[in-house]
C-alpha cells in the first residue's frame, strides 16, 4: 500500500508558514504541526522531561511547566545542546506525525515544520513547500508576536538553515511578503499537487 502523500510545509521564524498552513486547511487538507507537538510532548513526555533534565543539568520543570524562556537562553547559546535536545523530541514528534497521516481521509496531508531539514524529516515526506519573507518583515512579526527583542529574534533566526538553503531543496516555494497574495500561490500549489495525485 502506498503510503499517503505528504507535504512538508518549513520557514524561518516569523516567516509565516502557520499563516500558509491555515490557507491548505481551509481547503480541506489537515496539517500537523511538528512544533506544537514538540511542545506538549515536552511537558507531557516522562522521558522527554528526564532527558530535558539531564542535558540541561538541573529541574527545568520547577512548577510543573516547562520554563520555555531558561531553556531558549541555554539552546540559542549552545548550539550542541540545542542538536540533542532536537535528537530526542524530533524522533517522537515524527513517530506521531506518521501514525496521524495515516489516520486522515484527505488526498495528502501536510506537516508544517521550523526544523523539517535540521531535524532530518524531510527524508520522510513527497515534497516540501519553503515559506519565505523579508528579513525586516520576519523580525517585525516575530517581535510583535512573541514580545522579544530584535537580537533575541535574531538569535534564533541564526539557529535555523536560512533561506539559501532550504530553497533549492525545495519543491515549492511561496513568497509571504505583506504585498504578496498567498492564497492563490497556496491554491494552485494545491492543484498541483492535486493533479499529480490524480495522474498516479
């Protein structure tokens, strides 16, 4: 049986690939977010905590909750323990996002990632869609989103493969500049690969 087909949608931070997700959703195709199931499993996971623990080397869980913020100024400082705490939430969320495809009834199903290349996932999807945007854009976004500093957004900008990288990797590319109409670079995407489906 083949297994169904799926896209991987990536961006750096502030790119808005969340924003393109909610595009393909609207037209009946689920999306999986990788980072919001890397996020539960972090405080949901006993092993996960366990381990998140040890390389960090005390309690990153003091009142029960995960203290996001410490952990962020340890992993944009280290680029060494920013890889093994990916090598041990990465395998599950991928463990997850495989069983999740095959549950879906919809022609393809997308997983929308940060770290799709960095974290190895790209191995396991059909094609990939690489969401880009001006850097000024993407910092002004990031910094009204998540109330960080400009050279906290470009920490993390730092820690993610950059656009140069991701794009000839990439089967798609859409450009989410605030003068750029997504929606019909998302739907014809769609098509496309709606055609290919089709033709199989």
């Amino acid at each position: 049986m083949n297994h169904k087909f799926r896209l991987g949608i990536t961006g750096g931070i502030g790119s808005g690939k969340t924003s393109v997700g909610r595009v393909f959703n609207v037209l009946g195709i689920p999306v999986f977010s990788a980072d919001e199931t890397a996020r539960e499993i972090m405080e949901s996971d006993q092993n996960i905590i366990e381990n998140v623990n040890a390389l960090a080397g005390r309690n990153m869980y003091t009142d029960g909750y995960l203290d996001r913020k410490a952990l962020a100024g340890m992993i944009f400082n280290d680029s060494k323990l920013l890889v093994k705490i990916n090598n041990i939430v990465h395998p599950v969320v991928r463990g997850k996002f495989i069983k999740w495809s095959e549950q879906q009834e919809s022609d393809y199903v997308i997983l929308e990632a940060a770290i799709l290349f960095e974290s190895g996932t790209y191995k396991i999807l059909d094609r990939i869609l690489t969401v880009i945007a001006p850097m000024e854009e993407r910092i002004e976004r990031v910094v009204k989103r998540n109330n960080l500093t400009r050279e906290q957004v470009l920490d993390r900008i730092r820690n993610q493969s950059d656009d140069d990288f991701k794009i000839p990797r990439s089967y798609y590319v859409i450009n989410n500049s605030d003068n750029e109409m997504i929606i019909p670079a998302v739907i014809k995407i769609h098509n496309d690969i709606t055609e290919y489906l089709n033709k199989r």
